[in-house]
C-alpha cells in the first residue's frame, strides 16, 4: 500500500509535519495535564509484572512508559504511533531513563502487522480517536492481543461536558475564518464522544464484555503555560499557522481572556469528562 492510499494519511501528514513536532515542545505540559487522566488506565489495565502491553497511539510515551516501570524488567510495553517525531521523543526518553522494558515503533495501528497473540493488555490514552476506519482498526489491534486479553483505553466524552477543550476555538473563531472543526465522527478528539458509537465499534471489532463508564478528573495546565497551550495545540494552532502577526497577537489576547475563569492559585484548573473504556479479546 503507498502512502497516497494510505487508510489515514491525513492524520499521518498532520502529526508528522504540523502537530507532532509542536506535540514534541509541549511534551512537559501536556504530560502534566493528561497524568490524572490516565492514572484510572494504569490500574485498569495492569496485567502484573511481567506481561506485555500494547500502548495505541503512543505520542511522546509518557503512559507507555509508566506502564514499562510497573512490568519491571521482564515485561514489554510497546507504543506505537503514526508520528515520527513523537516516536523518536519516546524513544530518546526511555533511552535516558535506561528503561529496557519500553520500546516504540513508528506506525499506523490499523494496517501495521503485529505479530498475533503477543499481548496480555492494549492500552491508548487518548490515542484511539483518530482512525478512519476505527472498526478496521480495533480488528487489527484484536489480532495483537492474546486471548482473553484486555482492552482499556481513555476517550473524550462530549465537547459540552469538556468546554475547557473547546474554549480557545470559540474565542477565535470570529478571528480565525478557516477554524474548522470536524463532523462529530471524523477522526479528531471527539470522535468517541458517543457511548453507542464506541459500543457498535468494539462489537464490530469482535471485543467482547465491553463496559464503558464515564470518569471525570481534576486536573490543571500552570498558569505560566496556558498562553502557550492554547495558541499552539488544536484547530486554534493548525488555524494560526499561516496568521499574519495582527492576527496572531489578536488571537493570543482574546483567547487568553477567555480561560480567565479557570485560573486559580497559579493554575488554569478544569475537570476532564472521558470515558474509561474496557473489553476483552
């Protein structure tokens, strides 16, 4: 298959050009603000010290890696990405970190040929929303994992109950005229944000005991950060790309503005609304 054919090119292109390097330069903030959020995944899918985990959409490795810590030195997690430049971050971390147990591959996890019955566990935070073919994708995925092996990822439920997610968007839209956000189920953050879709998907992937419960956790970008997260990150920074300067302050300071009310002691704090989704192979 050339890459022009490719399932998911698009999302290629974007995390491979525009979004994985940025993702690369916010790696400490957004760790940060997502650990909370994938705490809840560890426990769930810890499969004890030894096994071997499949981490889906890995970006710069951060759950992948805590995982490898808790599989100890004869267990495997292995991540994969479609993003070149997050995969070689991972990388790099794991290597200063000297952790062996950790490895990365650059990939598509909807075509990519995982070796059959190799994992106990598949885990994604947050990385499981971007496939164009999500069924296609989480049969390919099924073949990777064991019998009876477990499935546990973390998804954004809707925009409404997330409005910190989506605040900088409505800020710039009246200054920014190609802010386009995606259909509500295109590839894109809330692509899982139905319960019924994700249900159809994994029964139609051939997961079993399928349970799907909402989680809502605390959690906060530092108040020094902020400007930076949300200028950068998103359709706000894909859209500012090609801003002229005018544009691009404009845009900073009405955006800025508008997390105001989230700011307390140092910290723009909000509670993420995900799903906490589990099966079985």
């Amino acid at each position: 298959m050339s890459e022009a054919d490719a399932p998911n090119r698009d999302q290629a292109a974007l995390w491979n050009e525009a979004g994985g390097p940025i993702w690369v330069e916010m790696q400490q903030v957004l760790d940060a603000m997502l650990a909370p959020l994938g705490a809840p995944l560890l426990e769930e899918a810890f499969p004890g010290e030894g096994g071997r985990v499949l981490d889906v959409g890995c970006g710069a490795g951060a759950t992948a890696l805590a995982m490898a810590r808790r599989l100890g030195p004869t267990g495997h997690c292995l991540g994969v990405d479609i993003s070149g430049p997050l995969v070689a971050a991972a990388r790099a971390r794991a290597a200063a970190e000297g952790l062996s147990s950790a490895a990365f591959v650059q990939a598509d996890a909807q075509t990519h040929r995982f070796e059959p019955g190799d994992f106990d566990a598949v885990i994604s935070r947050f990385g499981v929303m971007f496939f164009a073919d999500p069924a296609a994708a989480f049969a390919n995925i099924r073949r990777a994992a064991r019998r009876d092996a477990r499935l546990s990822f973390v998804a954004w439920r809707s925009p409404a109950e997330n409005p910190f997610m989506t605040e900088a968007a409505r800020a710039a839209a009246p200054l920014l005229p190609n802010l386009r956000a995606p259909g509500p189920d295109a590839p894109g953050q809330f692509a899982f944000a139905e319960r019924d879709r994700v249900q159809r998907i994994l029964d139609a992937s051939g997961w079993t005991d399928v349970a799907i419960r909402p989680i809502d956790v605390p959690t906060s970008v530092a108040e020094k950060d902020l400007l930076a997260y949300v200028i950068k990150l998103g359709p706000v920074g894909l859209a500012l790309r090609d801003a002229d300067e005018p544009t691009r302050a404009r845009t900073a300071e009405v955006v800025r503005a508008a997390f105001e009310p989230y700011i307390r002691d140092g910290a723009a704090r909000f509670t993420g609304a995900c799903w906490l989704v589990s099966a079985r192979a």
